[in-house]
C-alpha cells in the first residue's frame, strides 16, 4: 500500500485545487494581521482635547461659545500664577454659572486668589475636539484611565490565548467540545479543521460587530476578548490545512501565506486613513469573514486528518476530487483505505512531552515562540513611539517584513529550516544590542541597525510556523501548533510592560533583554531536527526517528507497510 505522500504526488502535489484553495485560505492572514495591529488606530490619541471646568457648558451656550474659544477660557488661564498645566488632566478648582462675564469668566476668581488659581484633577468630564474617532474618546481612556488601551490590547492577546487552546484541540479531536450532546446532529461534527475554521470565521464576524457598537467598556473588553478566541481559531487552522494539503516540496506555502500577514499590515493604515471613525475601522476589518462562510463549499477537510479518525472514504473521496480538478487519474488500486489499527485518542499536552523527542522539540517552540512575539512586538512599539507620520510609518514597518519572506523562501529549500531559523534569532539579537550601545548622534545608523534586527525577528517568527508544523504529527499537528502558539500571545501580553517599565530605568534596557532573549533562542533552536524535504510525520514514532541529520527519517519511512496509508 502506498503512503499518503506517494498518493497526494499522482494527485498533484500543488496543482490547480491546492492554488485555488491557497489563494482562498491566504486570505485570512489579511483579516488576522489586521485584527491583531488594529489597536493602533482604534486607539490612536485624540489630537486636542481637554477638561471642562463644571458650569462651563451652560455658559459655552449662553455666549455663544466655540469649541475653541471656550478651550482658550478653560486652558490657556491655567498658566497663571507662575503654575502650568496641559488642561488634559487637571482642570481650574472652579465653577462657573451664569452670572461670570463671557469675555473674562475667571476675573473674579482670579481677583480672590490673587492670580494663583487652585488646580484639581480631572474626573471624566473631558471634552474631544474629534468626539468618538478613537476609542480612547469614545472611553474616556486618558490620564488616569490610559492604561485601559493597553488592557484592550492584552484582552485581545488573552483571547488568543484561550483560542489556541480551545479551538486548537477542537481542530485535532474528533469528538470535541463543540459536539458534546448533538446526539441528532453528529453529522455535522464529522470535520475537524475546516468546521472550527468556519465558525472561528463566523465568530469573528459576530463578535466584531458587537465590539463595534459596544455601549460602554466593559463590553468591548469582553466581546474584544471572544474575536481574540474566534481569530485564532481562523488563522492557525487555516495555516494547518495549507500545510496538509501540498506536498512536502510545497511547504513554503507556509511562508507564503504569512505574506498576506504582512499585506493586511500594509492595507491597515489605509483604510484607516479614509474610514474617519473607530467603529467603521472595526466593521471593515470584521464583515469579511462572513465572505469566508463560503468556503464550505469549496475548501474540503483536510484528508490526512480524515486518516487519522478512521475516515478513510472520505479521504479517497477527496483525494479523487483533487486529482481530477488538477487534471490528473488516480490509479484503480487506490480503493482501499488502510490506518493504523490503535485507536486515536484526543490530544493532550502530556501527548506532546510523553517521549524524549517530543518533549525536547515541544519545548524548544515553546520558547521560541514566546521570545519571537516578544521581540517582534517589542520592536514594532518601540519604533511607534518615535513618532512622525503614523500612517506612513506604519506601512513602512509592515513593507519591512516583505524581504523577510522573500529570504525565507530563497533559503529553505537550499541550506534547510534550521540553519536560518538559528541565524536569523541571532542577528536580531546582536543587531539589538548594537542599536542599544550607538550613540544618539548617530540616528540613520541607528535606526538601520534595529530595522536589520526587526528583519531578522520577523525571519525567526515566520519560520517558527513552518517548523513547528512540520514537526507534529498528523494527530496532533493542529493542537501542537496552537499550544505552542500560546506562548506567543504570552509574549504578546508581556510585550507592552516590559518596554515601557524598563525604558523608564533607561530607554535602551529592553533592547539588552531582547538581545539575550534572541541569542539564546538561536543556539536552541539548532538542537532541533532538519524537515527540509522530508514527508510530514503521521505519528509520535515518526517524529522520534526524525534525526538532526537531513533525510534520515525520510528514508527510512519509504520501507514502512503500516499507519495512515492509502
């Protein structure tokens, strides 16, 4: 009997059905990226605004008051009495009525006090120039509530936390929890990667929507947390399914499909540009996935899982519809489905760490996904706050990333996933401390030098997705890659706290500790196996006859008669 491999290769192993069904999948990354970048201009500042000073909307409307001039009566004043204040978060200690001039309000009080006006702080009664264009003006998130912008981003990151947990081991199990009691309904629970992947999509719509027309904070948070749980579920099971479906010469459909990562990065700003307020930025990057709802009818379940649960029908039936979308036959022996004999349990961490092999390589992602989010995040916030044109520099930042793919794709299949995956965490790393040790006076060399560690981040962080499919089997591939995974989003909820508190000590401090972080990453990751070109393990005891060395498990799986074969 031959392997599935050797059947997918008659079938085609990327023709027509894979390109079209790529095409489609890849598309997910652009509503991802910007989903999860989208807080930059949800919560983009508010160009002007201030506190007003109790009363001072009655007397605004009884002279006749601009937003400007009532501004001026309100703020400029404060700089009396040789004490200052921006009018953000403090206001005059003061009330006005009625009775005050419209042309000098604050005489009398100004008389009283001989000029040194008492100041108070400000408590929710702030006035926008551009109302309800951010959420921060929507929310009032300023002064003392700043720190809920960074909540709503650590929400979303939580969010994909839970996802890759929940949705990752609902991909991979056959009975998972989104079945439990549809005793009538089981139909429906006969697909793994493709049914969590539609309703991660439909979630994501839903959920969006809603966060969009939240009434107040607390239900943005919550409904911001669930399209974190559903856009996890959308973007890792379709990358596993991209995975499943080419051969294993294909597999840089992996980096391929994280270039529309970066396309989503580098559309971001422009809708943002022209669509003026937050909520319809949130409604252009959440109604696409109900377009994606369609996929049912054109994206099929991935056949190697369908091996896995015993399903082998329906894998040759799929098998066969490949074959004949890309104009190929499949031979008259292939009507027969042969797995192996033990019974397939659902996935477990402890399924991830039971041998040696899999402990180490389960590990070793594990942190190199975390330092990869945190890095890689780190980097991007750090040029935000240098300031300039934030739409220009934002898809700047996002055209970065292009070459990253582009070397990623030149060098796999040449030199293999290892050597660059090591390389690449190395140099971000040495580039980071440079950047940190180079004087100010020097700024173009500086920031050439952290653009080449932000290059190299994004090389390790693209390349982690490939490895970390490649080196799962088929049973547990969608739940090793979404738990793994979750140490990216930890790395996403650290990110913010550890620039910011450790710049405060000293600006370039979290550029030592990503150094040491990269570095280390780098010399860890060699102790992982070579995959370049090998065929994609279909169990635990492939995965411990991978060896470091090129090619050695792949032989020896051509002599193999039994588990998952066609």
């Amino acid at each position: 009997m031959p392997s599935f491999d050797e059947v997918l290769k008659e079938a085609g192993e990327f023709g027509r059905f894979q390109k079209r069904v790529f095409f489609l999948l890849c598309q997910t990354g652009i509503t991802f990226s910007s989903l999860f970048t989208s807080v930059v201009f949800l919560g983009q500042a508010p160009d002007n605004y201030w506190c007003r000073i109790p009363g001072a909307a009655e007397l605004s409307e009884r002279c006749g008051w601009t937003l400007e001039e009532e501004q001026n009566f309100t703020v400029l004043p404060l700089h009396l009495g040789n004490r200052s204040s921006s009018g953000e978060c403090e206001r005059l200690d003061v009330v006005w009525d009625t009775s005050d001039s419209c042309t000098s309000p604050l005489a009398r009080y100004s008389n009283r006090s001989g000029g040194n006006l008492p100041l108070t702080t400000c408590h929710g009664n702030w006035v926008y120039k551009q109302p309800h264009s951010s959420i921060i003006s929507e929310y009032n998130l300023v002064c003392g509530n700043a720190w809920m912008l960074d909540l709503s981003q650590a929400i979303l990151n939580l969010g994909f936390l839970v996802g890759a947990f929940t949705l990752g081991y609902a991909a991979d199990s056959s009975t998972s929890f989104l079945c439990w009691g549809l005793q009538n309904w089981t139909h429906y629970c006969r697909y793994g990667r493709i049914l969590i992947y539609l309703l991660s999509c439909l979630g994501v719509g839903i959920c969006g929507i809603i966060v969009a027309f939240s009434p107040d904070f607390t239900v943005f948070l919550i409904f911001r947390f669930l399209q974190g749980v559903f856009g996890k579920g959308t973007w890792m099971t379709c990358y596993v399914i991209v995975t499943e479906i080419v051969g294993s010469d294909q597999r840089f459909v992996g980096i391929v499909i994280q270039m529309f990562f970066t396309l989503g990065i580098m559309i971001l700003p422009g809708i943002a540009y022209l669509v003026p307020t937050w909520q319809g930025i949130q409604l252009a990057i959440s109604l696409p996935n109900f377009l994606f709802l369609l996929y049912y009818w054109v994206v099929p379940e991935s056949p190697r899982w369908l091996l896995t649960r015993k399903k082998g029908e329906k894998a040759l039936k799929i098998m066969h519809n490949i074959a004949k979308h890309n104009g190929k036959y499949l031979s008259p022996h292939y009507s027969e489905i042969t797995v192996s004999n033990d019974e397939v349990s659902n996935p477990s961490f402890l399924d991830l760490v039971r041998t040696p092999r899999m402990r180490r390589n389960t590990l070793i992602l594990m942190y190199a996904w975390f330092t990869s989010a945190l890095i890689y995040q780190g980097l991007v916030m750090r040029l935000g706050i240098v300031g300039g044109n934030l739409y220009l520099d934002f898809f700047i930042s996002g055209a970065v990333e292009l070459p990253a793919a582009l070397l990623i794709l030149v060098t796999i299949d040449r030199v293999g996933r290892r050597l660059p995956f090591g390389i690449s965490n190395i140099v971000a790393g040495i580039a980071c401390i440079i950047t940190a040790l180079l004087p100010e006076d020097i700024s173009w060399l500086k920031t050439t030098v952290a653009t080449l560690g932000r290059l190299g981040i994004t090389i390790a962080f693209e390349i982690v997705y490939l490895v970390n499919t490649e080196l799962y089997p088929t049973t547990l591939r969608n739940f090793g890659v979404s738990l793994c995974s979750s140490l990216c989003d930890l790395g996403g909820i650290i990110a913010p706290f550890l620039l910011f508190r450790l710049a405060a000590i000293w600006l370039e401090l979290p550029l030592i500790i990503f150094s040491i972080l990269a570095v280390a990453c780098g010399l860890l990751v060699l102790l992982l196996p070579e995959t370049k070109g090998i065929s994609l393990p279909e169990t635990v005891e492939d995965v411990e006859q991978l060896s470091s060395h090129f090619g050695k498990c792949g032989k020896k799986r051509k002599h193999r008669d039994n588990s998952s074969y066609i």
